[in-house]
C-alpha cells in the first residue's frame, strides 16, 4: 500500500539524517498526477515542512539544503529514481512494486481496508464521536438546509467511522416550542387523527399552517396555544400524551424517510428532552455568579471581553422559561455524561453561527474545559431547491423529485429496460448526484441549484461516479472465470495503469486531509478524477482479447480501483451500485 513507500522513503531519510522516520512523514505526499498523461515521480518531500517542523535546520539556502540533501539520498532497488524540484525532492519507485503493494489487498478480501492501515492516518486522534446532524423542527419546514446538513454529518459519521472512532449519530429534534402550544391549541379543531396517521408529517405541517392563520386573527386561538404550552411544561398528563403522540408518529415517519436517503441515526433526541435541565444549567450559571437580570427582566449572560455587558446572550425569558440556547447548553452537558464523546459535532448552516459560538463559549465559563472538543460545521446556502410542485417542504418530495426525474433519464437508455427494480436504481443514482453536487465545492459557499445539471452523466456528477461503479461491476461479471489470487505486477507497465496507481496512492492523504478539515470535497474530487483515470484504462485496456496474464493483471487493476471507488463512495453516504 501507500504507506509501504511512504515508510521505506522516511527510513531512508531517517537513516541519512539520523533522525527517527516518524519525523518524515507528514512532510512526504504523492504527487497529483495530471490528466496529460506523462513518465512522473510519485512522492515528494517538502524542505519546508522539514524546516518548519525543526527537522532541518530553517536558515540557508533552501535550494542548496534540498540539492545537498538528494546528493546524500542513495537511489535502490525500491526508489528508483531521486531528483529535485523548487524546494522538493522528487522519488519515483519501481513500477513492478508500485503494481504489486498497491493490489496486493485486494487479492486477499481486504477491499474495504484500503489506505486505512497507514501511518499518516494513524496520527489522527481516536477516540468517541458523536456527530448531530440533520434535526429538522416537528410541524414545520424540513429545508434545504436540513437536507444538507442531513448529508454532511452522515458523511462525518462515515468518515470517522472509516477512521476507527466510535460514533454516536444523534438527530436533534424540534420537539418543543411555542409550535407545540398552536399544534395541541389547534388539533381539536383542524386535524384529523386519520390523516395524522396517514401522512403525519403532512398533516401536522398542515395543521400548523391552519392554526397560526387563525392566530393572527383570533386572539382566542393564541391564547389557548399559551396555556397549552404551559400545561406541556408542567407535564399535565393530557397535554404530554398529544404532544408523545405527534413526536413518535413523526419520528416513525423520518425513520423511513431517512432509510430512503441510505441515512441512519442511534439516538433521536430533542429539544424537550432537556426542559429541566435547562433549568438546572441555569442554577449553576447562577451559583457560579455568571447570570444577570437585564433591565427587561431577563436572564443574561455577559459575554463581552471586558465585562461591559456589551455583547450579551440570553438565557431566560422574564417568565422565567428557557430559549433555544438554554436547552442546547443542557443538551451538551447532558450528552457529555451519558456519551463520555471525545468531540461533538454539530452541523448546522451558517446563519447559527453565532449561536455555538456563544454555545461554546458558555460551556467553558461554566468550567466544562471538554467545549474545546466541540465543533460547528456549517455550511452554505442552497438557492432555488423547487420540486415540479413548489417548494420543498418535505424531505420525501426531494426524494420523489429526485427518482422521477432520473427515472426519466435513465429511460432513455437501454441497458434500464433490464433493471429488476428501476425505481430503486433511479432513487438510488439521483440521491448520489444530489450528493456530489453538494460536496463538489467548500462547504461554506452558497451554491444554486439546478435539477438538470446535476443529473448530467457526463461530466463530474454522481452519475458519472455510479456509472463508472457499475461499468467496472459489469467487467468483472463478465470476466468472473479471470480472477485469480495472484497477478504478474510487471504486466502494469503502461502510462494509463501508473497513473491509475499513482493516483491511488493518494488516497490516504485525501482522507487525512478530510478528517482534519471536515470537508467533502477533497474525496469527491478524488472520486471523480479516479473515474477519468479508470475511463482512460477501460478504453486503452481491455481485458478481453488479451493474453490471460495480462487480462489478469488487468483485471487486478480495475478491481482494485472499483473497490476504493466503491470504498471512497460509501464514506460520502451514496450506495455504490452494481448495475445500471
Ligand atoms: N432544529 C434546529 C433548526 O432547524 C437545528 C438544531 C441544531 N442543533 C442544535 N443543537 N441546536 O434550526
């Protein structure tokens, strides 16, 4: 594998330098291949990671530091080829090794493991993850927003899944609010306990819209949602069995709209779940003097860096009750204890950005030092998500959006036409083009959406990835008899299979890379250039028709290639598929 090389370089330079190997490492990356496909080296060091790490010595002459260096480098039997560039030297390995490390797992049904046994990776911390994602409101909206984030922490789970932590996938619900004293306020008179069991996401939005018009002009209808609310609060029997009622219908609902989506989550948890604790949060922000009255007769916290109550954030409204914040600062604590994570992650937009910020930052006030664990990824906005229907309102009608229109697509073709199950493979390859898309850029830039292109099978979609996969999939189909434990490496000669090769090697970087910033886009590149390179090999490759060693070790490489094709897929959240 990739760490094969990277070691047997650092252990030279270690040796050379008489510094231990470890030291090398972060400074040693495989160099990107360029789509002119051309004779390059595959791994290069950085003088000035080394003299910025303290490796080498920072002054002199970069320049004469990295000549001098690659003199002392002796070239053998493993790297082949030492040179220099603007402050790097250059390492080219053996081909035939270059074959052989790189294939040699997938001979041995360790498909999935590749890359992941790697040094670089292993100086990662590992530890308990509990990433949040997705936590739509109940009643309301699920927004393109909830649907990134419902992505983006799937794909965080995955990834450091992948990475060897323990994760815990929480989904925070909007489970309690002002929405709750309207929905128990107007269900007597607007809702419908068949339809509620029929579509229950439907219908309680439904309800939701009926009683907050009726509120405008009824201040009957507000004041009936007051006294719900109260009673909710105060646990009355009646009100919390409605309220039970309108939470696990919804949650059984999600729980299948999700599993759709190829999404899944271990703890549901809310808003509601930390009433009294907020409470409590709020008695020991007290207790430890941080909490002030306002002139308004709020609860507040001073936030400011000079104690001047210039930036404040609320805790407490006069009644005494407790906002979004309250309960998030019950949350985290709460969480802490019952998960004991090493980090939390929240993903959310960015308009709440602000809003961890002070989350964190209250935390540590409080003396919960592990708030240094805690992280918000947020990300852009999505302009202009429209069903055929309207706008989104509902998780499902993207969903249903998704499959009509590749479904539509995909007839045209004629390979569809033998599919078993068509709608499934059509749900299947949107949801993966949705997901690129998405992942395509940084995730903090706002992006605007737009049905056609992102279903476009050719050029850089998750259609292109899918049918990549499934083209690869119908290879070895055909091949079956061919594939062998082993292979003869030195049959990988040509420009077209190094590349493919040295491209893979990255692939240990790029999730290195991915865990440190938590950004999508590093894989999802990689996944699509490898898809380029793999497109290259199928033409200029075959398999059928050549010598049966050469087949072989053909087959090798495409097999390899579809496996971390598949691997890197299944890390952003889209389920590789076998035909199409
Ligand atoms: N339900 C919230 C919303 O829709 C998102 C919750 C984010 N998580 C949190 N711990 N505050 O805006």
């Amino acid at each position: 594998m990739a760490s094969f090389f990277r070691r047997t370089i650092a252990a030279k330079l270690g040796r050379t330098l008489q510094q231990p190997e470890d030291v090398f490492i972060p400074a040693l990356t495989a160099i990107t291949v360029l789509k002119k496909q051309q004779e390059s080296p595959d791994f290069k060091l950085s003088l000035g990671t080394l003299r910025g790490n303290g490796v080498l010595p920072s002054h002199g002459d970069i320049q004469q530091q990295t000549e001098h260096l690659a003199s002392q480098l002796k070239e053998d039997s493993v790297v082949e080829g030492i040179t220099t560039g603007k402050a790097v030297i250059n390492f080219k390995v053996n081909r035939k090794l270059l074959a052989e490390k790189l294939l040699e797992p997938f001979g041995k049904g360790e498909d999935d493991k590749f890359g992941l046994n790697s040094e670089l990776l292993d100086s990662l911390k590992r530890g308990t993850t509990l990433v949040e994602y997705s936590s739509p409101n109940i009643a309301k909206k699920f927004h393109a927003g909830h649907l990134r984030s419902t992505i983006i922490g799937n794909f965080i789970a995955n990834l450091k899944e992948t990475l060897g932590n323990k994760v815990i996938r929480m989904n925070y619900l909007g489970d309690w609010g002002m929405q709750f004293g309207l929905l128990g306020a107007g269900f007597g008179q607007f809702g419908s306990v068949e339809k509620l069991k029929e579509n229950p996401l439907q219908h309680l939005f439904e309800v939701y819209v009926q009683v907050n018009k009726e509120a405008e002009h009824n201040p009957d209808v507000k004041q009936a949602a007051r006294v719900f609310f109260k009673q909710l609060e105060q646990h009355e029997s009646q009100a919390v069995s409605l309220w039970q009622q309108f939470r696990e219908i919804t949650v059984k609902e999600y729980r299948h709209v999700y599993k759709r989506l190829g999404v899944h989550f271990d703890v549901y948890s809310g808003e509601s779940f930390h009433q009294d604790q907020a409470q409590e949060a709020v008695r020991q922000l007290q207790s430890r003097g941080l909490l002030k009255t306002s002139e308004k007769g709020t609860g507040v916290v001073d936030l400011s860096p000079h104690g001047d109550m210039s930036s404040v954030c609320t805790l407490l409204r006069s009644d005494g009750t407790s906002l979004y914040i309250t309960r998030d600062i019950a949350a985290a604590i709460d969480r802490k204890e019952k998960y004991c994570f090493d980090e939390m992650i929240y993903v959310t937009d960015k308009s709440q950005e602000n809003h961890f910020s002070q989350l964190f930052q209250i935390l540590r006030a409080m003396g919960h030092s592990w708030a240094d664990g805690c992280r918000h990824v947020s990300f852009g906005l999505v302009q202009g998500m429209k069903t055929r229907t309207g706008d989104v309102v509902f998780l499902e009608d993207v969903l249903d959006e998704v499959r009509a229109r590749t479904l539509q697509n995909m007839s045209q073709t004629n390979t569809t036409k033998e599919l078993e199950d068509a709608d499934d493979t059509a749900e299947k390859v949107g949801i993966s083009a949705l997901i690129v898309r998405d992942f395509k850029g940084s995730l903090h830039s706002d992006y605007k959406f737009d049905w056609e292109r992102i279903l476009q099978s050719q050029g850089d979609t998750g259609v292109f990835l899918q049918y990549t996969h499934a083209r690869l999939c119908s290879l070895m189909r055909k091949n079956e008899g061919l594939a062998a434990a082993t292979f003869n490496p030195s049959l990988l000669g040509e420009q077209t299979s190094i590349s493919v090769l040295q491209h893979l090697l990255r692939y240990e970087e790029v999730l290195h890379q991915s865990a440190q910033d938590l950004e999508p886009k590093h894989l999802v590149n990689f996944l699509l250039k490898l898809s380029h390179f793999i497109a290259s090999a199928h033409r200029e490759l075959p398999v059928k028709g050549s010598q049966h060693d050469v087949a072989q070790a053909r087959l090798r490489l495409f097999s390899g290639a579809c496996s971390v094709l598949a691997n890197g897929m299944r890390i952003l959240g889209i389920t590789p598929l076998n035909k199409m």
